[in-house]
C-alpha cells in the first residue's frame, strides 16, 4: 500500500498548455482543457513528475484535504494464480519490483488479475512507478507479456523507458562469444532460477 498525501496544484496564469505534464505522467492522470493543464485527482497518485518537470514552473505540490491509499491486497485473491503468472516472467511473488513504494511483484500480479492491461493502469492500483518513475516499468511490461497482454505507449508519451534483455534471453551466440571472458551466463540463470522459485516467506506452504 502506499498512502498518497499530494496533489498538483496549477497556476493557471503561468501555464501555457505546453502538454509536458501529461507526457510524463505515469498514470495519465493529466490532461488538457481548454488549453490549460487540469489533474484527474482519482488517477493521480502524487509522484510530483509533473511539477519537476513543467517547464514554467506552473506546478507546485499541495496536501491532500484527505489522504488515499493505492494498493492491491494479494491475500483477497487467488494467490496460486498470481504465483503462476509472477514466475511465468521469472519473478518471485514476494520480489521487490520498485524500491520507492516497496510494491512486489505479486501485487502488480493481482492488479492485472483484477483487470489492469497498462502500466499506467498497474501504476494507479499499486503505486509502482510513481517513486523515481524510471526503472519499475520493465518488470511491469514483463508480466503484463507474461499474461499475454502486450499495450504500447500513449502516442507522444515519456512515460515509458521499455523492455531490457533478460538473463534467460540472451542469445546463445552472445553466450558462446564472450564464455572465454569471464561470463557465465548459464551459471547466473541457474542461480537467478533459484531466487524465483524459492518458498514463499509470508504465507504458509
């Protein structure tokens, strides 16, 4: 869970409609009206990207009159099936995937079990990708692939940094060239096969 205590506050005398903040919102929660930047404060989850990046400085980041929550409970759901789909994308459920809001990898499991196809859509269920916004996206494209579900960027969008190569996906080619430099490839995917398919710690087996 991560409770969300800000909000974007525009000041509509310095913004010029510059489209900047919806481009890097990581829940799509801006848009424009009127030619001025509003913020659909039930999708906006207080990550302050908009305000560190508006280029007039038309942003600022003001409490909340009520504090939210942003979470997806694993324990409401069938948690064998989120289990299959964290290690269909070669992650332990009870694996960290972003720092910043401390979401694991079963909790995104569970929003794209209870209906999430975005990342923008996870981001808003769990709060993953609204800490530093930039490394968290990969991990949630690779088990939105692993359920079969394969979204593209909002045309326009900074959201997105993309997919990177896994362990498990380097090409044997790649393996052969550089075995004789001090890469062992199918040592680390050994060792990384372990890490995801170890017991889980908080529930009973």
């Amino acid at each position: 869970m991560k409770m969300i205590t800000l909000m974007p506050v525009i000041d509509a005398q310095k913004c010029k409609g510059c489209k900047t903040c919806i481009r890097v919102c990581p829940t799509l929660a801006m848009k424009l009206e009127e030619k001025l930047a509003v913020v659909d404060l039930e999708r906006c989850r207080g990550c302050a990207n908009c305000e560190q990046r508006c280029p007039e400085y038309a942003i600022v980041m003001a409490p909340r009159p009520e504090p939210i929550l942003a979470g997806v409970d694993p324990a409401n759901l069938d948690y064998e099936k989120i289990r299959e789909l964290c290690l269909k994308a070669r992650f332990h459920p009870e694996q960290t995937l972003c720092y910043c809001t401390g979401t694991r990898a079963d909790e995104v499991a569970g929003a794209i079990l209870l209906g999430a196809k975005t990342p923008e859509d996870i981001s808003c269920m769990t709060g993953i990708r609204t800490g530093c916004k930039v490394e968290c996206i990969e991990p949630v494209l690779r088990l939105l692939e692993a359920a079969e579900i394969h979204p593209t960027p909002v045309p326009g969008g900074w959201q997105w940094y993309g997919r990177t190569i896994t362990a498990w996906e380097i090409p044997v080619s790649v393996k052969q060239k550089y075995a004789s430099r001090g890469f062992y490839f199918d040592e680390d995917i050994e060792i990384l096969d372990r890490v995801v398919s170890a017991p889980l710690q908080g529930k009973e087996q």
